[in-house]
C-alpha cells in the first residue's frame, strides 16, 4: 500500500512538473482546437489558463488521494473525479474584469469588422487586412487580431492562425467561418459583411441590457435615500398626531 501510494505521489508530482515547464512560444502558437465542445463545458474565454488549471487539478487529486482514508482502487478515483471538477470550474469561473471587457470587445466588434470588409473588398489579402485593422482599432479587438496576425507571421495559414480563435465568446463565430473560407479559397466579402450587421446587433441588444441593469441597479441606492425622508416626514408626523389625539 505505502508503494502505491508513493508512485502516485510521484506521478502527481511529475504531472505538476511538466505542466509548469515553460512551452515553446511556437508551440502555444499551434494550438488549434480539434473539436467543437458543447458551451457549458468549453472553459470561458477569461478563465485562468489551461496550465495554471492543470496545476490546480493535479494538486487537488494528488491530495485528496494521499489524505483521503479510503481503500486504494477508490481513492485514485476519486483524486481523479475531484481533479477533472476543479480543472472544469476553474475554466468556468471568470477572472476580475471580464464582463467588462466582454463588452468593450462586443461594442468595438461591428466597427472592425466593416473595416475588414472594406480592406477585402479593394483587393486586400485577408491577412493584410487583418494587421491592418489591428493596427488601426487597437483595444481589445486589436488584441484578438493581432493575435492572427502574429501566427500568420509565425507561417501558419490563414485558416489556422483565424482557427484558433473558434472558441472566443465574441470572436468565435467569426473565427470559424473565416477559417473554413480561408481553407476553402472562396470570399471572405460578404462574410464580413454579414458578421458585421450581426455584430452591430449585437452590441444593440448588449447596450439596451445594460441600461435596463442600470435601472435595476439603482433601485436599492434610491430606496435607501428616499425611503427614511419619506418614514420621517410622511409617516412619523401622522403616527404623532394620532398618538396626540388620544392622549388625555
């Protein structure tokens, strides 16, 4: 029993290991999804990253494994449930910020895309019209964009370098198609024209969610200030008079 445990001490803490060994910045470039998960288990765009989430996960099986006073078959599998849930909450759970900048990127989306749009429909490369639009938009599109345009620049093509934006929350839908017609070697126009219109709704249906949160918003401060003027000089002064009435 002291021999297992002490090779899965020894596997976990190789496992955090490797997962803190820096990578090679290419190799981080390449990264392309495989496969298309459903939303509620893709981790969220601003949650911690994969590695930090790994060395949590591994840390927390490893514990719960060596500390956990149940038979060994039950043990590991435990360590490995427990691992598997806190590598997916913490990709649920979004860091400080992060509605925020959401939002920055949603309103600024439409914008960059008609510029892309334009960009291509004179006779721009898809590549160039992205650095370009980068360059010009900056914030946090410009960050998206920039990020294409730096793998773009690292040798990979077109539809990789967008590919790797197919599981942003704002970009993402964008991301796939331009990825797919780059691939393809069809126009990317229209495309653009079409996200753009889907994005400027979009930002008009955020804008309009985010006035009417304001007013709900300040239900709470208005009743605070209102309501103990409205207890002291509409209430109180009839709770007197009444009292004054009936005393002798």
């Amino acid at each position: 029993m002291a021999t297992v445990l002490v090779m899965a001490a020894a596997a976990g803490a190789a496992l955090v290991v490797h997962l803190w060994w820096p990578q090679d910045p290419l190799r981080r470039l390449a990264m392309v999804p495989m496969m298309e998960w459903p939303a509620w288990f893709r981790p969220k765009a601003s949650a911690l990253p994969p590695r930090t989430r790994g060395i949590a996960a591994a840390g927390a099986a490893l514990t719960s494994t060596l500390v956990l006073d149940v038979p060994l078959p039950a043990s590991l599998a435990l360590g490995i449930v427990l691992g598997g849930v806190v590598f997916w909450l913490l990709g649920r759970l979004e860091t400080g910020g992060a509605a925020a900048k959401r939002a920055e990127l949603v309103s600024e989306l439409p914008t960059g895309l008609d510029l892309l749009a334009a960009c291509v429909a004179s006779g721009m490369p898809l590549r160039s019209a992205t650095s370009a639009v980068a360059s010009a938009v900056g914030g946090r599109l410009g960050e998206r964009l920039a990020s294409v345009v730096s793998r773009t620049a690292a040798g990979f093509g077109d539809g990789d370098a967008w590919g790797a934006l197919r599981g942003d929350e704002v970009l993402g839908s964008v991301a796939r198609d331009l990825a797919r017609a780059a691939d393809a070697g069809t126009a990317t126009g229209a495309l653009l024209s079409r996200h753009a219109e889907a994005a400027r709704s979009a930002a008009h249906a955020a804008a309009l969610a985010r006035a009417k949160a304001v007013g709900v918003q300040t239900i709470i401060p208005v009743s605070v200030c209102y309501l103990p003027a409205f207890f002291l000089l509409g209430v109180v002064p009839v709770i007197a008079g009444v009292l004054a009435s009936l005393l002798p």
